[in-house]
C-alpha cells in the first residue's frame, strides 16, 4: 500500500472512531463507498485479531489457575469474567488434543444413514433396550419403526417408536 493510500485508510479509521458513517466518510473524502467498506474491514479485522490474542493469553491464565487449585468463583472475579466462561475454558482445554473428526463422533452424535439403523435394529428383537419410556423389550422391527413391550401388573403394554429415537437412546449398542 502506497503511502498515500495509508494515510487515507487511517483518514477513514479515525472518523469511522469519530462516529461518522460510512456515506458520510465518502462523501468527505471522494471515495467509493466500497473503498470505505474495505478500510473499515480491514480495521476491524486487526482489531479481532487483537482481541482474540489477548482472549487466548487470558485462557491460558485461567486454565492454568484451576489447574493449580484456585477457587473458579475468584478466577473468575480475577478476570471480570463469569463463572461459566471459567468452566468453558477448562472444557476447551480438555478437547484441545483430539481431532475435530473425533469430537464431531463423540459429542454432536452425527445422523446414520438409514441402513445403518435398519441393520442395528434387525437384531433387536427379543432384547432389552432403552425407550423414551423406559427400558422395554423389543418385539418386532419394521423398516423404520420398533414395536417394544413393557410388562405391567395387569399386563402388557405395546408401542412402537421410530427406530432413529431409540438407536440415539442406546447409541447403537
């Protein structure tokens, strides 16, 4: 960027800091409003860079201090941030190593295809799995529902749930 160009862009930033808006700074100034656009992006961009450097080192801090033992109310007072964002940064620090595929896997339970479930659920019958009502046996599997029996005192108690509820409720087991 050329030397006039840059004293413009800074031109721009400080009466976008000024509280000017971005038609008013290109009027001001015979620019293109996409011109302005593109300083004020670009300012804004090193600016989250700046803060996101800082929300790291600060992280850092805080997980360093529960690993040491401190009291997660006062770090968070320490910090002026809430407890929560205390527990959060521990949790963050805990799934840092492994791979974003495994996290994925683990924690967002990512839909199967429906043959996946088809074939998980051809085994079923006669077994014991988990409903949204409790634990009951299976007695048939259609393609895309269950029919489960419960035992009560006066008797039995059949319904039917959709196979994806239940293969969620026992996660393929």
């Amino acid at each position: 960027m050329t030397k006039a160009k840059l004293i413009r862009k800074n031109a721009v930033i400080n009466q976008y800091k000024a509280g000017k808006t971005q038609r008013e700074i290109a009027k001001k100034y015979g620019l293109a409003l996409k011109t302005v656009g593109e300083y004020l992006r670009d300012y804004r961009m090193e600016e989250a860079e700046k803060a996101a450097g800082k929300r790291k080192e600060r992280s850092a801090s805080i997980a360093s201090e529960v690993e040491a033992g401190g009291d997660r109310h006062e770090i968070a007072e320490k910090y002026e941030v809430s407890y929560q964002t205390v527990n959060d940064t521990v949790r963050q620090g805990i799934t840092e190593g492994i791979p974003d595929d495994v996290l994925y896997k683990v924690f967002m339970c990512p839909a199967q295809h429906k043959s996946v479930l088809r074939r998980w659920a051809k085994k079923l019958p006669g077994k014991s799995i988990e409903t949204p009502e409790g634990k009951m046996t299976v007695l048939n599997a259609y393609p895309n529902i269950l029919e489960c029996a419960k035992q009560y005192k006066s008797g039995y108690i059949v319904t039917t749930f959709t196979l994806g509820e239940v293969y969620y409720l026992n996660r393929g087991r």
